[in-house]
C-alpha cells in the first residue's frame, strides 16, 4: 500500500528530531492515563487521528533527547490503522507476509506506551515497561486472527499486560515470590490502596481483613511478603561516600582491651605451661585445645601420643594440680583459666 502524505511529512519531521531543531516539550502524543476505550486509541477515524498529530514548532531548538523521549517521538509517526486496514495488514500478517506484520507492530506501538504508563513506580522504569510491552504486542500480533471479528486492541491490550505484569513480577523482586503467590499479594495490596483512599490514612490488617472477608493472620502474611531487600551497598545520600554497610557493627569484632587482655593471658598460659614436663604439657595442650590444638576426650589423647586413657588421665590430674600450685602463688585460681572444661 503507497504511503500517505501524512507519512511522509513524518519521516521528514522525524529527520529534524534526530538533529534537534525543536523543542521535545512541545511534542503531544495523547499519551494521557485516561481509561478511554482501548479500539477509540486504534480504530479511530482519520478525523480524529488528525487531531493527534505532533506539534513541531520551528522556532524551538534542543540538541539533547534521552532513549525514552527519542523513542516516544518516533512512534508518533506511525499512523494509526483504520478498521479496514488492520483487517488487511492482519490477513498479511497471518500468511507470514513481513510487511503486514511490521505495519501492525508500529502502528499500535503507542497502545504499548499508554498501557505501560499504568504500571509505572512499580519497580522498572517507563522504557523497561515499554519494551516488555512491546514483546506481548509482536505476541498479539502472531496469533491474532481478524477473522473473529473483534478490534486487535482488545486483544493486545491482554498480551501487553500479561508481558509487563509477568515482568514485575520476575524482575522487581531480589527474592523471587511464585507467580500465584504474587497475584494473590496484588489483591491484598490493591485493598490497601483503596482504604488508603477511603479512610485517608494507612490501612491496618484488620480493615483489610474486613473489606476482603479473609483471616488477619493470613494478611499480616501476605504484606509481610512485600517487604523489599535493601542493598547494604545502598549509598547513605546522593552526596555521601558511605553505604550502608559502614554504619553496620561486627558483633564478631573484640574491642581493642579484650584483644590485650587474650593476648596476655596467652603469653602467661605459655609461661605456666613451660612449667611442666614435656608429656604434662602435651596432655594438657591437647586436653584443653590450646597451642592450635583442638579439645580432645582422654580416649582421643591417649591414641594421639600412644597412652592408655587412664595413665593420660593421670598425667593430667599431675599437671593440673601443678598448674593449680603456679596459679596460686601468682593470686588465681585454675577455674578462670581452665573455666568450663
């Protein structure tokens, strides 16, 4: 099919968008959040696809576009599709006809955009919505069959959706929830949002339980799925170079005093055990986990240096009891030494 003047004028217009000879704040795509009739969007008569048109005022320059509005004002260009021609384009596209295919794509590429804007602050931003969008639209438009008789926005409008809540769900979320589960939170959480609104503050579990007829347990379950995972990496503000992470205590540090004090008993522990003979103080070493070795029962010890468990028995009751003499002498006791063992 010969492309219109309407067309043509857009792929010139489109030309002074990639080079920046006018404002983007002038451009109007009828994008609004409206819950007008999705077949009004794309089975508009050419009256009102006029009336949609992009202003594009010449007196206006900007240099710099970002992805998302570079890509809103590209898609504006494509006209929108009479009920005629999406019948046509739909039969090319259904004998496997490439051009038919594309002109269904684009031309409905704004239908995407408008119901992604739904979902927005929902976890991905407008662009990711967007483009998971558009992959339940090129979906739509491969099992479409305009043979049934209804608009192709009815039908895409379901794949679009399913694609981007699919994509909320998989994506937003550190922990993944199971699908059935995440659906069942959203009615939960649609509850809320409309108590929120009603009552004008936040909604406990128990008026949630009420408006839903379900138990408080089971709602204090589900809102406590919602709960999102922080990143200890997180910056603590746009200006500060620390994260989270900083601010967090190791409870499995000592405190530089306690850190002395092990380091001197360790030095006294050697000196009372040089005290002993060399069997004594393997025994006790061993017995008691000290100079990197791990405790050890009697049966243990006695394999390790080849004794019988009661003659190691007996050189550890000698050891301690000259321990306990050493200690003693220097005002302690064995229990604070040898406590718990």
């Amino acid at each position: 099919m010969e492309a219109t003047r309407e067309e043509s004028l857009g792929k010139i217009e489109f030309d002074k968008i990639v080079a920046g000879d006018f404002d983007v704040n002038e451009i109007d795509l009828d994008l609004d959040d409206s819950d007008d009739d999705n077949e009004e969007l794309l089975g508009a008569p050419k009256a009102k696809q006029k009336s949609k048109s992009i202003k594009l005022p010449a007196d206006r320059f900007q240099k710099t576009l970002d992805a998302t509005q570079l890509y809103l004002n590209e898609i504006g260009f494509s006209p929108l599709l009479t009920p005629e021609e999406e019948v046509y384009f739909a039969r090319m596209a259904m004998r496997g006809e490439e051009a038919g295919r594309k002109r269904m794509i684009e031309s409905n590429l704004r239908l995407v955009v408008k119901i992604a804007r739904r979902y927005v602050n929902r976890g991905l931003t407008l662009l990711d919505l967007i483009e998971e969008g558009n992959l339940g639209l090129i979906r739509a438009v491969e099992k479409f069959d305009p043979e049934r008789g209804f608009r192709f926005s009815t039908y895409a409008t379901w794949w679009i959706r399913q694609t981007i809540e699919r994509a909320i769900m998989n994506q937003t979320r550190t922990i993944r929830l199971p699908i059935h589960v995440v659906k069942e939170l959203n009615v939960y959480l649609r509850a809320a949002r409309e108590l929120t609104q009603k009552l004008d503050h936040e909604p406990s579990p128990e008026e949630i339980a009420e408006l839903l007829d379900k138990p408080v347990d089971d709602v204090k379950r589900m809102l406590g799925l919602n709960e999102r995972v922080a990143s200890i990496d997180t910056p603590l503000g746009p200006e500060s170079d620390k994260s989270l992470l900083d601010t967090i205590a190791d409870v499995h540090v000592s405190d530089p005093a306690s850190l002395l004090q092990d380091d001197d008993m360790r030095a006294s522990i050697g000196d009372w055990l040089g005290e002993l003979t060399e069997k004594q103080r393997e025994v006790v070493a061993r017995r008691f986990g000290l100079r990197g070795y791990e405790t050890s029962t009697l049966e243990e010890v006695g394999r390790e240096i080849g004794l019988t468990r009661e003659r190691v028995r007996q050189i550890q009751v000698e050891a301690l009891k000259r321990l306990r003499d050493i200690l003693e002498k220097q005002g302690l006791s064995s229990e604070s030494v040898f406590a718990g063992q």
